[in-house]
C-alpha cells in the first residue's frame, strides 16, 4: 500500500505542471497558429486568470499553507479553466474579469455603430 501512496503522490506532483503549465502552452501555440479568434481569448484569458491566481497564492500563502487540500482545490479549478470541453477561463473571463474591468473603469463599454 505504501508503494501505491507514493505512486500517486508522484503522480499529484507531475499532474499540476502538466495541467497548469505544459498543455496551456502547447494550447496557446496552437491558437496562434490557428485562424479562430476564439481559442485565442480562451488562452488569453487562462493566461489572465492564472496570473492572478499565481499572484493571490503569492499574497496568501501563509494562510493557504494551513488549508490541506489546497493545491487539490487549485489543480481541479485550473482543470476546469484548461479543457476545452468547458472553456472555464473565457467564461469567468466574460462574467467576472470583463465586468469588474468595466465597472471600476478600466474598460469602457464597446459602442455598437447603427448602419441604415
């Protein structure tokens, strides 16, 4: 059973690089490379909030060291925020950033030109 504890702790460790760094990568290269505007907003946006994640760890890790599951918590939102199954960083993208950005200022609002 110790051997299997270790097996998946290795595993836990290489899954957070892999998920959070090495596929966003590959991904955001990809969306360059590619003629769609959408997966370069999605990638965009993951870049965004994973900066800020990154930054709020920064700030708060004194207190995150006492939460156990944190890095758990932390692979399996950025899971969600990565697989393009559930595009998870253009939506918190679109309803959190966006409005917040717009709300204090930061971005103004698109004008929609009326054509005759």
């Amino acid at each position: 059973m110790t051997k299997f504890w270790t097996f998946l702790s290795a595993l836990h460790s290489i899954a957070g690089p892999v998920v959070m760094l090495l596929y966003p990568l590959y991904a955001s290269v990809l969306a360059i490379e590619s003629p769609s505007k959408a997966d370069d907003e999605q990638w965009l946006a993951y870049w965004i909030l994973y900066s800020f994640l990154t930054l709020s760890e920064l700030i708060l890790q004194s207190l995150l060291e006492w939460i156990p599951i944190w890095y758990t918590a932390k692979l399996m939102l950025v899971a969600w925020l990565v697989l393009p199954q559930f595009r998870g960083a253009a939506f918190i993208y679109n309803r959190v950033v966006r409005e917040q950005f717009r709300k204090y200022g930061i971005l103004k609002p698109k004008v929609q030109h009326q054509t005759e």
